[in-house]
C-alpha cells in the first residue's frame, strides 16, 4: 500500500501530510518534507509485516477480531479506530504490561 504525501496549508501554516486512512490511521502533519517522507516510509514497511503476522492470530483471537469488527460496523468505526478511542480515554493512559 501506498500513502499519500502532499503540502498542505493547515490554519496558516505550512505543513506536510501524510495520509494514512487507508489502514484505519487517519493523517499525519510533519513540519518537514523528509520528516514526512520518514514517517510514511515506516508506515509502509510495516504494513506487509502486520498482514504476515495476521497468519499467526489463534483461532480464539480471529474469532474476537470478526465479532468486535462485526459490533463496530454499525458505527463505521474501524477496529483501529476503536482502539485508538480505547486507549485514548483509558484510565490515564495504563501502561501495558505493567501493575497500576
């Protein structure tokens, strides 16, 4: 896949977007050109390794993803999407892996 890299004018200030929307991730502003074309470079590295280890989910964890997919379709949201909201309003941010 692809992401589009564009200067934009955003509220009177010259910036560089990077648009992951294809994948669920929104857009990205950077304040340079080759901050950008960094970002977007390892944005499309990763999306082959993501779709390979998708081969590697259980059984139990494809079943949950397609329910949860399923669930969030009424909305139009995207399980990156709801995942984003998830940890954004989590209880100040919980560190995973780690006891409160």
């Amino acid at each position: 896949m692809k992401f589009k890299l564009r200067k934009v004018n955003n509220h009177g200030t010259v910036k560089w977007l990077v648009d992951l929307r294809g994948i669920g991730r929104g857009h990205q502003f950077f304040d340079t050109e080759r901050d950008a074309k960094s970002f977007r470079d390892v944005a499309q590295s990763e999306v082959p390794e993501l779709g390979v280890s998708a081969l590697d989910l259980s059984s139990h964890d494809r079943v949950e993803f397609l329910a949860a997919k399923k669930q969030l379709e009424v909305s139009g949201a995207s399980i990156i999407e709801a995942v984003c909201f998830f940890l954004k309003h989590s209880a100040a941010n919980l560190h995973w892996g780690k006891a409160p």
